[in-house]
C-alpha cells in the first residue's frame, strides 16, 4: 500500500468579541486572530494564517490521562464526551494511539497556538496568567520538544482547555503544492482576545482582524 504524501496537522481559530469603543472592528463586532509567518517559512511564508502547526506523538500521550485525572476527568467520561455517532473525519481514523483523535488533535492545536503566539487555553489551572518570563520559559521549552506541554501542566497543574474548542473543519492541502497537510480545524470563542506573544520564530506579526 502506498503511504500517505501528507503529514498531519491541527489548526485553531480565535475569535473574540472586539471593544466597542474600537473604531477599526469589523461591523459584526468580533475579531479574529492572524500569524504571519516568517519569510523563510517552509510553508505560507509571509502569509497570515491561523495558529496551527504539524501534530505530534506527544499530543496523543498516555500521560495526559494523569494530567486530566488530576482535574476530576476520568478516560471513560472523556471518551464518551468527545466520541460521537457521527461518520468522523478520515483523518480520525486508524489511530492507535492511548489518546483518542477527538482529544490529541485538540491537544495539538492548543499547544500550537501557545507555542506560537503564547495563548494557553486552559481548565482548572491554578494561575490567572502566567508572568512573561515564566510564560516565555515554557513557550520556548515546547517550541524546542513538543513533548514538553505535558510537563508543563505535570509541574504546573490545570490541563488544556479541549472543552473550548469545537470541530470546524478538516482541510487538506491540494495536490499542486509539494508540502501537503491534513489539517483539523478547530475553532474557539472568547470574551477578548488576550495579549499575544509571538516567538519571533515562526511567527514575526500579529492582526486581530
């Protein structure tokens, strides 16, 4: 059997309800968050685009039961909440991994967008905001090894916020580009959109739109 030309990956929209008193908001009074990539990014250079980014291994980690147990939710009740009749997406599919893909790809696309822009969208976690250097500490850990997010919630306590994100859509990248992803998208409501703190990495501009 051949295997796949693509590489998995998950993707987050942030909308968030703009102030009133701004006169640059759009007519229907929300607002939604925009990366540019770098200019020597392997893919969407220069582009502005949402938080996302290739998923791993450790988005899909049996220790993240630990971090969820600690916070009152068993694998069962998880299970039964995200898994649904409905037909699920191909990309859902042949997984075999502890964490299911309703889960891992939410997980993913949480640690991408604090990896990227330093939005952490979590529950029960026991600090209103982190302080920039503890927050810039941990933004660069992750951006270096991925694995990294879930010690982070080990050692700091709370666990991501996948009940903020809903199932928008799976995209993949067309066949004339030679770097294709199979994309979830996700996406997630807030009252305002925080402080954005890019890495300056991979990502050098930020629009709220």
């Amino acid at each position: 059997m051949a295997g796949r030309f693509w590489r998995e990956a998950a993707s987050l929209m942030v909308v968030g309800r703009a102030a009133s008193a701004d006169s640059k908001i759009p007519k229907e009074g929300f607002e939604v968050l925009f990366l540019k990539r770098n200019e020597k990014s392997s893919f969407m250079p220069n582009s502005y685009v949402f938080p996302g980014g290739v998923s791993e291994p450790s988005d899909f980690s049996e220790e993240w039961f630990d971090v969820f147990k600690k916070c009152g939710y068993e694998p069962s009740s998880l299970l039964k909440e995200f898994r649904t009749n409905a037909p699920p997406p191909m990309m859902y599919s042949n997984k075999t991994y502890p964490i299911i893909p309703e889960i891992g790809f939410r997980i993913g696309a949480i640690r991408e967008a604090f990896e990227e822009c330093g939005l952490l969208i979590t529950h029960h976690f026991p600090f209103k905001t982190l302080d920039k250097v503890e927050l810039g500490k941990w933004q660069k850990n992750v951006h270096q090894d991925a694995s990294q997010f879930v010690v982070m919630f080990q050692e700091l306590g709370g666990c991501p916020g996948i009940w903020d994100l809903h199932e928008w859509i799976s995209w993949l990248t067309p066949t004339h580009l030679s770097r294709r992803f199979d994309t979830a998208f996700f996406i997630t409501f807030m009252e305002k959109i925080p402080n954005i703190f890019p890495d300056d990495k991979e990502v050098v501009d930020v629009k709220k739109l």
